[in-house]
C-alpha cells in the first residue's frame, strides 16, 4: 500500500489557457487520452476542466464550444495536494469536497494529477475501480 501522493499519482499535468476554448481543451484530452485538464493562468492554477464539465455545464446548456472558455466553465479554485502528502490526505479531500481528480502541486507548479482510480489502484488493485482504471488505460 502507498504512502505518499507521489506514489500513487499520475505524473504530469496537461494544461489548458483560460481562454482556450472548450473545443481545444476537448481535443487535448483526446489526443492525451485524459478526462481532464488543468486551466492556468501562467504558472497558476485557475481551475480543472473535466469532460463532464464539458458536456454538462456547456454543452447540455446549449452553450457553444467554439467560443466558450475554458475558464468560464471549469470548477475554480480547485482542491490541491503536495507529493509529499499522505494518500489517507487526498482520500479525505476527495471526499469532503466530493471530487475524482486533484491537482498535485509542489513548489507553487502542477506537478500531476491524483484521481480516484489511481487511489483504488493503489489501495485495492483487486477491486473493479482499480480493475476499469487499468482497463482505461490499456484501452
């Protein structure tokens, strides 16, 4: 069982401007084959932008992803941990803020992303989380 946020999360944080578009950052996410993206703002994060976001807050509304940013529908101000901090940290966070994916930030720079899969991989790699969490991955 990992400790540490570091072991257990998804190195690298794929980004967005907060003014790209939504078509933009959808294209990102399947060209990184990722559910999410960063929005930032230089070196600050601004928010998270899932797929979710995408359809449900823009789409569903009849908003045009052409010309909606990324900014104007992701969640702001996000919840964010350090590498160093313990895994049963980042379950606490998820759950009290009832969030999938947390930026990992160290030194003030995103540094990867840990989701709930990647937590139940670690936790419980027999459980069918871990199981469609590789899956996708493979896939």
């Amino acid at each position: 069982m990992a400790d540490f946020v570091r072991d257990v999360m998804t190195p690298g944080a794929v980004a967005v401007r907060p003014d790209a578009s939504l078509v933009e950052a959808a294209q990102l996410m399947r060209a990184q084959d990722i559910g999410d993206v960063l929005v930032a703002d230089g070196q600050r994060i601004v928010g998270v932008l899932t797929d979710r976001d995408i359809a449900v807050r823009a789409v569903a509304e009849g908003f045009d992803p052409l010309t909606v940013s990324a900014e104007s529908v992701c969640t702001h101000d996000p919840v964010m941990v350090a590498p160093q901090d313990p895994v049963v940290a980042a379950v606490a966070l998820m759950r009290k803020h009832a969030v999938r994916r947390l930026p990992v930030v160290e030194d003030g720079l995103p540094v990867g992303v840990v989701s709930l899969g990647d937590l139940a991989e670690a936790q419980d790699p027999d459980s069918a989380l871990a199981d469609i969490s590789r899956a996708a991955q493979d896939g």
